[in-house]
C-alpha cells in the first residue's frame, strides 16, 4: 500500500499510509495529515485513492501545492514523487507489493476487489435481474460506472509493471549500429535507406514485396508477397525470417542492393 | 453461402517470454465469417480451461444456429438477428462456465475476457466483454472499435486519467466484467458496415500493452499483403518488448463485399415485381 513520509528540513517527522479512498491534508484538526503550520491552508489538498493509484488535487489553497518542484492543481503521483506543501515535505512511496512471488507473476487469477477498498456501487450488476431485463437492447455500452466502482474481476498477474521479471528484459539495442541498405543496380543505384524502422518494406507492391524487421538482435528479411522469392548471397529465401549479416547482396524484384550496418 | 471467397483469416497465439502457460483461446471460421479470442483467468489451468470454454462453445453453437438463420435480417426492433443470436450463445457459454467453475473446486472463480465478430451482409457484429480488443485498419489508420470494461477506461471516461496517464497506472488488467464469473453477464454488441480492404485486429491485452498502437498500424499497413505473417510479426514484436502476458492476434481482411445471398424465397417473389 503506498505511503506518504512527511518531512521537515530532512527530519522525519511521520508516515501515513494511503488506506482511504480521501485521504486529506491541511492545518485544521479534521484533516488526516494534519501540518499545524500557518502557511498550509485549513483543507489544503486531498489525495484520492484507486485501489494502487493516487491521485493529489490542490484545494485552492493560498499557497499552493508543488509536487517535484512544479506547483500543481491535480497530480497523479508516481512512486518517488515529492509533494511541497509550506516547507513541508511529503514523499510518495508506492512499490509493486513485494510479497508477490515469481509464481504470482505467472499465474492469472480472479480475484474480487475488496469491499473496503472499494465499496461495491456498481451501476448494473449482472446478479440484478432487474437490471438483466432493461439490459436486453442492443448496447452495453450506455451506462459506465462511477469511476471508483469495483472492478469486478482483476487479473493481477501482469499486474505490477515496475519490477520486470528477469525472464523478460526490456531487449532495447544500445548504441547498435544502424542497419542500412544500399541499392546496387537499376535506376536508383548508389541510393541508401536507412532501416531506422522497426518494419521496411522493400520491392513493387502486387509483383514482389519482402519486409526487413529490425529486432532487438538485429536484422531479419522475410517474403511477403509474389511468386518469387527474395535472394540472399545467390541463395533463394524460403518462407521463414533470416537474419542479415553485414555486407550481404539482397535480389529482390530484379533490383540488386547491400545490406550494411553502420557503426 | 460461404465467405472465404471475401474474408481471408490469419491467427497467431504465443504463451510470450513470462507466463509458463498460455490461457488464451482463439477459434477462427472462414466459412461462416466468424472470429472468437478469449483471454482466460484463474489459477493453476483453470484459465485456459474457461478461455477454452468460451471459443469451442460459441463457434459450435454460432454454426449450427446459422444453418437455419440468416443473421443479417432484422428482428422486430430493427437490430440484426446476429446480435440476438451472439446475445444468447454468450449468455450460454456464460452459464457452462460459471456452472464448472461452481461444480469444480480446482476451476472455482475462473473467467475469460471475449471478443466475437460474425461477418455477414457486407456488415460485422462485435461482441465483447473485458478488456481484449478489436481494431480496424482502413485506409492505413487504425482505430480501436471496442472499448474496453476496465477500471482504467472508466477513469479514462471520467476524466481523471488521461490516455497517457493510463500507461503509467498500478491498476493494470483489472476487469470490470468477465464471461463465466456471475449468472449472468451483458456482452457489448454493436454492427458496423465492413469495407472492402479493412482489415479487422482483434487481440488480447498481451499484444496492445506491449506494442504501441502506430506500430501495430504501420505492421498492418506493411504487411497487409500477407495476412499470416502479419499475425506472426505482431507477437513477435510484443515478445521482443518483453513479453510479459499471453498474446493472441486474428486477423481479418475484407477482400470484397460479401452482401447476403438475398435466398430463394426473395428471389421467387422478385420476379413477380
């Protein structure tokens, strides 16, 4: 559950945690955050609670309410973010539960919201018959329910995105260098395409098309249309992707041209 | 009268680089223009048992209701008669789960999210419930056609999230209905005219959180030419962004417009006009 640590000039003075859907903060005593200090308004801000979301809105206080340096009106906050209210600081903290296994990860469950985090006010609930019988026309799509309804089901399984997996690191290339070809023969030799793309297209759409996929462990070719197939080093491709390697000849569609990375 | 001369279908389904099993079910039938993905939950394989459910049931029920129904006619309220008749094989398949799901103590609590197109008339039927999706691609744009039943498109529809905010939310994957989870539960259907060279995506979240919409279009818009490699590149490139869910793609393109065999009653009478 994700918890706001309020501080002043670095000394730690309290953590709360969000369990409430309004969690308020301001000088008066009512608030849940209570700052008794004369530049923090009497309901200063609140913070909205979704489930794992939070959400700061400023409540037109007079001085106003900065998260990360920037003053603010309404903020979805971000683990890590700092809210500024007087010389106050609250930081949000709001990390994948940890507690949840790799097993987790991998398992899709159903799971129902809990009632006191989200109290159920669903506009149709499908146990309603009622509701069932009007719910014979042709759209669904007429009534959304308030925003803070419960979700009915939950698949939390890929929920958490922050702590990816091992298993799956974000493959993006660093600094590799760029596959580019360069046209050898016919009316446009000496020309070069940059494959900056993550799809490239090459030859005459309805005679002969072949596409060059730039994948995080490089560059792969594969037929996409036409009788024939494309020609790599005087070999014809079959229909399965493969992968270029630096300086290697393409024919495609009559058209010579040199498949090179450059550094 | 069957479609395959108008429709061409591609399907691709990968378990991706995380899950150690894919409890995602597709069924596709060129011959009666019908496309059904379900995207399963629940524990141990009771996913894939409820996702599997969905797509064996509603493409065998949806054949044998076609044999004596023509779903482009209109019933007395002026809907067509797909959509009745994708109401009550849904609402069927509801029941079969949830019933399994209250009978079998290792399938307790299993769900499935859904997607149904049933191409007829130069028309398609949606249906859906959850948060897997239909695209159509027309004239190189992609647009998403259905929306989907989350808390985050809820909070989208209220305004206090933004599209882009949505990206960065804790509440991922949280459904707002399922099929097999309740009695009953209400499918979103609506008909749209089809096109000829649309080409249709219906897919599961696997595929629309790891790809970015522009690169699902440019896919489709490079590769259209080849439906099945298209699928294929599809979860490729969600794989290569990492993978983390199942990820599931049917593709449908419209070659040409498939009006309605008219049948031999309209036509008898036509000829007395």
């Amino acid at each position: 559950m994700a918890k706001l640590i309020l501080s002043l000039d670095g000394q730690l003075i309290k953590d709360f945690t969000l369990s409430k859907e309004r969690t308020t903060i301001g000088r008066k005593p009512h608030n849940d955050i209570q700052i008794d200090n004369l530049a923090v308004s009497g309901e200063h801000a609140i913070i909205m609670t979704i489930l794992n979301d939070s959400f700061l809105e400023d409540l037109g206080s007079t001085n106003g309410t900065l998260v990360n340096g920037q003053p603010v009106k309404k903020h979805f906050l971000q683990s890590g973010d700092t809210v500024e209210i007087g010389k106050y600081k609250l930081k949000y903290m709001n990390e994948a539960p940890a507690n949840m296994s790799q097993a987790d990860f991998e398992k899709t469950m159903v799971l129902r919201a809990p009632a006191a985090a989200a109290p159920k006010q669903e506009v149709r609930n499908p146990t309603d018959t009622q509701t069932n019988i009007q719910a014979i026309s042709d759209t669904g799509a007429a009534v959304a329910p308030p925003a803070s309804a419960p979700a009915v089901a939950a698949k939390p399984a890929a929920a958490p995105v922050p702590p990816v997996p091992p298993a799956a690191p974000p493959m993006t290339p660093v600094a590799a260098p760029m596959g580019t070809i360069q046209i050898l023969s016919g009316p446009n030799a000496g020309k070069e395409l940059p494959l900056a793309k993550p799809l490239t297209t090459l030859g005459k759409p309805g005679v002969q098309v072949a596409v060059i996929a730039k994948r995080p462990h490089g560059y792969f070719i594969t037929h996409v249309e036409g009788a024939n197939f494309p020609v790599v080093n005087g070999k014809t491709l079959d229909a399965q992707a493969h992968q270029l390697g630096d300086h290697d000849i393409i024919e495609l569609a009559g058209v010579k041209m040199e498949f090179f990375l450059k550094p | 009268m069957s479609l395959s001369a108008s429709l061409e279908m591609a399907k691709a389904t990968h378990t991706g680089m995380v899950r150690s099993h894919n409890e995602d079910s597709i069924a596709i039938d060129g011959e009666i223009g019908l496309a059904v993905l379900a995207d399963g939950m629940g524990g141990y394989n009771a996913g894939e048992v409820a996702s599997g459910i969905a797509t064996a049931l509603i493409s065998s029920e949806t054949r044998e209701a076609l044999v004596s129904q023509s779903p482009h006619q209109v019933d007395t309220n002026g809907s067509p008669l797909a959509t009745g008749l994708l109401r009550n094989i849904i609402s069927k398949a509801n029941t079969s789960i949830f019933q399994s799901a209250n009978s079998q103590p290792q399938y307790a609590g299993m769900g499935t999210t859904l997607v149904v197109a049933l191409f007829c008339n130069s028309q398609v039927t949606l249906a859906h419930i959850g948060d897997s999706r239909c695209y159509r691609q027309r004239d190189g744009k992609l647009e998403q056609i259905t929306r989907d039943h989350s808390l985050l498109q809820e909070q989208i529809d209220s305004g206090l999230l933004t599209k882009e905010a949505a990206k960065r939310s804790q509440n991922k994957n949280l459904v707002t209905r399922a099929l097999g989870i309740e009695p009953a539960v209400e499918a979103e259907i609506h008909t749209y005219p089809a096109q000829e060279g649309d080409i249709y995506l219906i897919c599961s979240d696997g595929l629309n959180d790891m790809v970015e919409d522009e690169d699902i279009e440019m896919t489709l818009e490079a590769l259209g030419a080849n439906l099945q490699l298209a699928a294929e590149q599809l979860v490729q490139m969600a794989n290569d962004n990492g993978g983390r869910d199942n990820i599931s793609v049917v593709l449908i393109k419209v070659k040409k417009d498939f009006p309605a065999d008219e049948g031999l009653f309209a036509k008898f009478f036509s000829w007395f006009k």
